[in-house]
C-alpha cells in the first residue's frame, strides 16, 4: 500500500537537503524519486539558484580573507 507520508509534497528542508545533496553529487535515489513525483520543479530551481549563489558569495568571502591575511 502507498504510504500516506510518501504522498506529500516535500518540506522546505527536504527540498534544501534535496539541492545541497544534488549540488554535492550525492543524492540518494529514495530522495531523488519522491522530489520528482511530489516536488515543483520551480521550488527546486529557485532553491539551487539561491544556494549557488550564497555558495559563490561563501567562496568569495573565504578568499577575501585568506588573501586579506597573506598580505598582512
């Protein structure tokens, strides 16, 4: 039988673990089917886009202060 809890969309922090796993190339395939069967795809998209770019601004800062302190 179908489990009820299988037949929800997924929560805000299913969705995030979801892209960070994808981003990291480690989604499990539990995850990944239940995100294409009761996911939106818009939710996905918009999350990936926004953890890419904190993802960028985390790697800029990290430079920034790596260099900051090299020239010290």
């Amino acid at each position: 039988m179908d489990d009820p809890a299988q037949q929800k969309p997924p929560t805000f922090w299913q969705m995030l673990h979801s892209v960070i796993a994808a981003a990291f190339g480690v989604q499990s395939a539990k995850n990944r089917a239940r995100d294409f069967t009761h996911g939106k795809p818009g939710h996905f998209i918009a999350l990936g886009v926004l953890f890419t770019l904190l993802f960028v601004l985390v790697l800029i800062g990290v430079v920034k202060v790596i260099l900051h302190l090299a020239v010290a």
